[in-house]
C-alpha cells in the first residue's frame, strides 16, 4: 500500500529537518513524500533547508513540495512589493542564510536553481483521501475554486470550521503544541522553529514522528 509522508513547517530549522528525515522509512519508489510549505523564515538556516529539499527530489520519486505565505511573502519582496512586511515577518534570517552563502561562493543572492523551485511550488494536492494544503480551505467552495490566498493565509474560519470538506484536510501555517487531530481535519505544524517540534504525519497510518 502506498504511504503518504507529509511535514509541516520547517522554518529554516535544517537540523530538525535531517533528523526528523532520519527517523522515518520511506520507500522511495512507491511512497509520496509532502512538504506543506514555510521552507523559509524565522529560523537560521533557510538556504540549506531549501538545498536539502532541491536534492531530495533527485532521490526520490514521489515528492509534492506545496507553497506556504512565506514562500509567498519572498516572492513579493524579491519583486520589490511588501519589503517592510517580509523582513517583520522573519525574513531577515533568511536574507542572512543566503548572504552568507552567495558571498563565499560569488553567487546571486538566491540561486536560480532555489528560484525555480519556489516557481514550481504548488498551491494544493489531492489523494484519494486526503486533500494538503499550508493553510487550509473555506467552507462550501470546490477544491478548484477556492480563492490562492485562502491556500496560503486562512486561518480562524478553516481552523474553527467542522465542515466535511469531503476528504480530510492536512495543514500546517497555524502552530499546535501538539498535531491537531478532528474528524475533517490533521494539523502538523508543531511550532518547530518556536523551540517546539517538527512533524510528520505518516497516511493512512496516522503515525506521528516528531524531533
């Protein structure tokens, strides 16, 4: 049976990353590895994790990389829209992380290479099961017509909601002390980069690994 492996919020955290893709096995020519986004910000090692994540498709098969509001928030600034609101936001550690590594090895700021991986994030994705997402959904709106910035931003009214969204949602974006579990809804940002863990939810198991 094909397993989903599926992780909230990394933040920049690189050493919870490796360790927590070292506690889990994945078969990676028949099992789906998700990301659900905010790869970035906050924490201080942004460049690595998204270096970490570039390689690990070349490993393996199944991989969803999604899109979190601070993927999106970088995109924005690096257009010159929103600066202020990116660097209050964490973006700051971010910048530093790249500085750091462009200036010893004379590079651009973010590598085209990290720049066509941010292009290439998705909003959702959708198994027979389950429905992923950053943020989450509104209530009474098809899959296909929900509006971007709910994929990327909601929060109070997708969290709060017990609506049957018809498959269950998983989420990261809102920070939990520990996974959400309720009968519409999983959620796995485990505040990683606030000192607390980083998560992985293993489907249809309902496993948790956590670092």
């Amino acid at each position: 049976m094909e397993k989903i492996f599926a992780i909230g919020d990394i933040h920049g955290c690189f050493d919870k990353l490796c360790a927590l893709m070292d506690k889990i096995k994945i078969d990676p020519s028949n099992d789906t590895l998700l990301f659900l986004g905010d790869y970035i910000d906050r924490g201080p090692d942004s460049f690595d994790v998204v270096e970490y994540l570039i390689d690990l498709k070349k490993h393996f098969q199944k991989t969803v990389f999604l899109k979190g509001n601070h993927e999106e928030m970088l995109e924005k600034y690096l257009s010159g829209e929103d600066r202020p609101i990116y660097l209050k936001n964490g973006g700051q550690p971010t910048l530093g992380s790249y500085m750091k590594k462009s200036q010893t090895a004379g590079l651009p700021l973010i590598p085209q290479e990290h720049l066509d991986f941010f292009e290439s994030l998705l909003l959702y994705y959708e198994s027979d099961n389950y429905i992923f997402v950053h943020a989450g959904l509104r209530e009474n709106i098809p899959l296909g017509m929900q509006d971007p910035a709910d994929f990327l931003w909601i929060r109070k009214d997708f969290v709060n909601s017990d609506f049957d969204f018809g498959k269950i949602v998983v989420f990261g974006h809102t920070p939990y002390a520990e996974p959400l579990v309720e009968p519409n809804k999983i959620g796995i940002d485990t505040g990683a980069v606030y000192g607390n863990k980083l998560t992985c939810v293993e489907l249809p198991a309902f496993l948790f690994y956590n670092v």
